[in-house]
C-alpha cells in the first residue's frame, strides 16, 4: 500500500492562517482553528484519496513540519470553545505519542466520525516527535469540544516552535 501524497509548510506569524486541502471539510476547518491559535501559517495538501488515508497523510505531513521547525520543544494551553475546555501540554521526545482522555468514538460531526480528530492527532505526534497530552477538561457537544482540543494544540505548538528569548535579567 502506498503513502497518500501530502505536503505541508509551517511560517510564523503575527496572526494564524491557513490553506487547506485534505478533502474533509472539518478537518481543514479544525486545522484551521489550530493555526490561528498558534499564530502560525499552514499550508496543507493531502492527494485525493480516501478519507482514513487523507487524516493520516495529513498528520504526518503537519507533523514533519513542526519536527523540522521545533525550536522550544514544548509547550502548554488552556483553551475555551463555548462551553468545552481542553488543556494540552506538549514535549519534544525521541519517539512520539498522542496520550488523551478524550473518547468520541461513537460521535459524528459534519458527517465525519470524530475519531477523525484522534487519527489525525496521533499521526500528527508520531511525525513530530512530540509527547501531546490533551485532557478534556469540561465539555459535552463535540463541536466545541474538537474546537477546543484543536485550539489549545495549535497554542502549545505556537509555543513550542517559537525560540526561548532569554530572561531581560539574563541578558544585562
């Protein structure tokens, strides 16, 4: 079975942007909502193909991107999306991993499983290598819960690829 082609360029920014083609409309939004809140540019393309492969190619592709990119190496938010709150925390390790408390497998949103989200997520730390923890820490619709996962990933990561300025008593 071959890769799924995908590519993906991360540019830090003032403001977070995004261009998108994966094929699934809620994860180009959800990717979308990632870079705004990390303050970062995306530009993400997946080839066609089918959707389990484009959320996987996808993962891996954004996550290269980071790995290549890492500068602090980790990073933390707590981020709000109506009524849902997801806390993430995230580190630069030798073999990555997704670790969560969040379990929607059952869910649908706009015509997707949600699970989607924890395929993508997952591929997205292996390809990293990063240790991404995501809690869900109040939450029931998954709309909102998904905005706020995506939101606090894409802070943590704006940390996390951002270079540590030394202490303003360091450099005196």
């Amino acid at each position: 079975m071959s890769e799924t082609r995908s590519e993906a360029r991360i540019t830090l920014g003032l403001e977070g942007a995004a261009g998108i083609e994966t094929g699934l409309p809620v994860l180009d939004h959800l990717v979308g909502e990632l870079a705004q809140a990390g303050r970062f540019r995306v530009a993400l393309e997946v080839a066609p193909g089918s959707a389990d492969e484009a959320v996987t190619a996808a993962g891996r592709a954004l996550g290269r991107a980071i790995a290549a990119r890492l500068a602090a190496g980790v990073g933390w938010a707590m981020l709000p999306a109506e009524e849902a709150l997801a806390l993430v925390a995230l580190e630069r390790v030798p073999q990555g991993r997704l670790v969560t408390n969040v379990d929607f497998s059952d869910e649908r949103v706009g015509g997707v499983a949600t699970d989607v989200a924890a395929r993508f997520l997952e591929a997205l730390a292996v390809a990293a290598g990063i240790n991404l923890h995501v809690r869900l820490v109040e939450g029931t619709d998954p709309q909102h819960v998904l905005a706020a996962i995506f939101k606090a990933v894409g802070a943590a990561l704006g940390q996390a690829l951002r270079p540590v300025q030394p202490d303003a008593e360091e450099a005196t």
